[in-house]
C-alpha cells in the first residue's frame, strides 16, 4: 500500500522530499476520512484518488512558490552572463 502510494506520488512530484510530504498529506487524508470509505469498492481506486488530488493541492498551494524560484534563476542565469560579457570585454 505505502509503495503503491509513494509512487503515485512520485509521478506528480518534482523530487522524492517533496513526494514524501504529497505521500504524509494524503495518507493524513485517508485515515481522517476512513469512515467515508465505501468498503464494497475497492480500496486502492479510493487511495489512488485521495493521493491524485492531495498531490494537485499540494502544486496549487506551492505554484507561487515555484514561479518565484525560477523567477530567482532567470536573474541568476542573466546576471551571471552579464558578468562574464563584461569580463571577455575588459580582457581584450
């Protein structure tokens, strides 16, 4: 069941740490919920579910934070190219 999840959770993560929080939210998710669980269905349609929408929620919450990371290399890549222009020119 864990190795089931966490893969899953691999699949709509960008890293394994990140994957691990999807996989602790949503495991959280189905033990609050257990008692909303239809027991003549089975079981890991439901848990697939439950990890699916966790991993959404949890890539909604941390969009903002992702646009900001790779807003943050964009400066970082064009200040680095900037300095070394200006250091082949100043060689010259």
């Amino acid at each position: 069941c864990y190795a089931y999840a966490m893969s899953i959770c691999l699949r709509y993560s960008e890293s394994k740490e990140e994957a691990q929080e999807v996989l602790n939210d949503g495991f959280l998710k189905v033990f609050k919920n257990l008692d909303k669980f239809d027991f003549q269905k089975p079981f890991m349609y439901w848990l697939r579910r439950i990890m699916i929408n966790t991993a959404i929620d949890y890539y909604r919450q941390n969009q903002n934070l992702r646009q900001n990371t790779d807003l943050q290399n964009a400066y970082s890549v064009a200040y680095d190219y900037n300095h070394a222009i200006e250091d082949i020119t100043t060689q010259e």
